[in-house]
C-alpha cells in the first residue's frame, strides 16, 4: 500500500508539471483517473484548522474573504522518528522550507503569481509535499471555500466559479470528500454537505467533519448531531 501511494504522488506531481490538473476537457485526463481526498468548506468554516490538526502546524495562510484562490495539493511523507521536518513545493525545486511561516508566506505569493495580486480564483494547482515523522502518508486537496456573495474586487461570477472548481474535484467517483462544517451553525445550511449530497447522495464516499465545538451553544453536544 506504502508503494502504491508514492506511485500515486509522483503521477500527481507529474501531472501539475505537465500542466494536467483536472480542468474541463473534452477528453479525459490522467488526473481525473487519479484517487483523491478533496476538502470541503464554506468560508470560516474551519478547513485550515482542520488540515494543521492533521500535519501539526500552522503553515496555511489565514485572513476574511476568500483566503484560499487556488487549489492547494498537500502530500504527505512520513519520514524517519527524529529527521527534521521540512517542506518543498513543485515549483521551487531543492529548496527545502524548514520555516512553516516561510511556507505560508509562498502559499500567498504563488497565489499572487498566478492571479495578479487580485482576489480572483484560479483553478492552477499549488503543489506542497510536508516530510515529517509525525504525518501519515497521505494526499489531501484543499479547495477554495464555498461563498455566497461577491466581495469588492471579485467577479460576480466568483460564487459560481468556485462552486465549478469544487465540483470539477468532488464529482470523480474515485474522491473521498472531506465535508467541513462549523459546529456552531446549522448543518442543514452547511455548504460542504449541500454540495457533497448533490454528487454523493448516498454518503458512500463522504466524511463529515464538525469543527469550532467550542462555540457551540451552551447546553448543545455535538454527539446529537448527525
């Protein structure tokens, strides 16, 4: 199993360099064949606290309106107990990040590179490896959030747009969706769960995460919720 998930990490980066990242095409592409963990969200939803829970640090850029304005593949190497943790990203080879902070800060400059320091979305991948000795082996893809209404500087398409991006990943047959939704609002008006039951109706391929417990109202428990 170790063997086939490297197999299916090269092929993926692979694919980003080649310029091969799902997007719409008449034909089908090697990526769409590919195996994924797509995570889900609304805005605020709590995806970034989500994915740094899993990999132990802060290393994802934080802030209101759409912070996430391009899809960001995390892969995950776990590496020998006691090596140094270091992250490197497809488009800056050999140059290994040991600053998380530093990986924040090229997360958002990539984003600029390719948007123009704008607040639009783009559908070109950002390609992120973590080497840790406390992560799993593992590839996650975390997606711009879900939104309702157009901030100053965006297209009015952009609620559509992102909508578009997140299904172009969530509706493959072979996409585990991760399904981020605050504890502290009604599930029933959850983006990630709306979207994800529109392409997944039986729940086959869904997980569902609750996040943001702690605000939840008082005398509520999260074990009532299903």
């Amino acid at each position: 199993m170790e063997n086939l998930i490297s197999l299916v990490n090269k092929i993926q980066r692979a694919c980003t360099a080649l310029g091969d990242h799902g997007e719409a095409s008449a034909l089908p592409t090697l990526w769409d064949s590919l195996p994924a963990i797509a995570v889900v969200g609304g805005q605020s939803s709590g995806k970034s606290s989500v994915l740094e829970s899993i990999v132990g640090k802060d290393f994802l850029p934080r802030g209101s309106g759409i912070v996430t304005r391009r899809p960001l593949v995390l892969q995950l190497h776990k590496s020998d107990e006691g090596s140094r943790e270091y992250a490197e990203f497809l488009h800056l080879q050999r140059k290994r990040f040991t600053d998380f902070s530093a990986v924040r800060k090229e997360i958002q400059d990539e984003t600029d590179r390719e948007t123009g320091q704008t607040k639009q979305i783009s559908s070109v991948p950002i390609h992120l490896s973590i080497y840790s000795p406390n992560v799993v082996n593992l590839t996650l893809v975390d997606l711009p959030g879900l939104t309702k209404v157009a901030v100053e500087g965006q297209p009015d398409t952009i609620v559509q747009d992102i909508e578009n991006m997140v299904r172009s990943y969530i509706e493959k047959p072979n996409c585990i969706i991760l399904a981020i939704s605050p504890a502290n609002q009604d599930l029933a008006t959850s983006d990630a769960i709306k979207i994800s039951r529109e392409v997944d109706p039986a729940g086959e391929r869904t997980i569902g995460v609750l996040t943001k417990i702690d605000l939840m109202d008082k005398g509520t428990d999260a074990v009532d919720v299903s």
